[in-house]
C-alpha cells in the first residue's frame, strides 16, 4: 500500500478542524453558563436589595409613626399637667377668696 500523502493531509486538517470546532463549541457552552450563572446572581441580588430596602423603609415608617405616637403621648400628659396645675390654682384662689370673704377683708376694687 503506498502511502498518500494528499489524504493524510485531508484527514489531518478535517482533525484539527473538528477539534477546534469542538472547542469552541465546549468554551461557547461554558461561557453561556457562567453568563446564565452571573445573570441569576444579579437578578438575586436586586431582588434581596429590593426586599431589603421595603423592610428599611418599613422600619423607617413604624419609628416615624411611634415617635409622633410618643409626641402626642407627651402631648397629652403635658395638658393633663396643666389642667391639674390650672384646677389647684383654682381652688387655691377660692380659698383666698374664702378666705377674705369670711374675715372681712374686701379688696378695694369692690367699694
């Protein structure tokens, strides 16, 4: 058998050609993995962020709602105080009144 030089050529050039072919196809395979891989990382992390974010803005909304809840709270008890404080003058300047009233002592405006 003699040997053909032209068909070891073919055969090594149509190898070689296959080979590269084949990895290419292999490199083209696993980057589109690593593309869907960094895709789904992102999507994960936008949606934690998201997520995230609304609870943040959750938590911000509820301690803004109890401090003016507090306020109106201190609000409250700071009337109440001056209520108490307004009822005991009140009383006080009754007695005064009382007072003056039994012993005979008229302030001058009444003449």
């Amino acid at each position: 058998m003699k040997f053909d030089i032209t068909l070891f050529t073919f055969l090594l050039s149509l190898t070689v050609a296959l080979s590269g072919w084949f990895a290419r196809w292999r490199d083209k395979l696993k980057f589109e993995k690593q593309q869907d891989a960094l895709e789904r990382q992102q999507a994960i992390q936008k949606a934690e962020a998201a997520a995230e974010k609304k609870v943040n803005d959750t938590r911000n909304f509820n301690h803004l709602v109890n401090n003016q809840l507090q306020i109106s709270d201190g609000i409250a008890i700071g009337f109440k105080d001056l209520e108490k404080m307004v009822r005991d003058l009140t009383k006080e300047t009754l007695e005064i009144k009382a007072y003056l009233i039994r012993y005979g002592v008229a302030p001058e405006t009444q003449k």
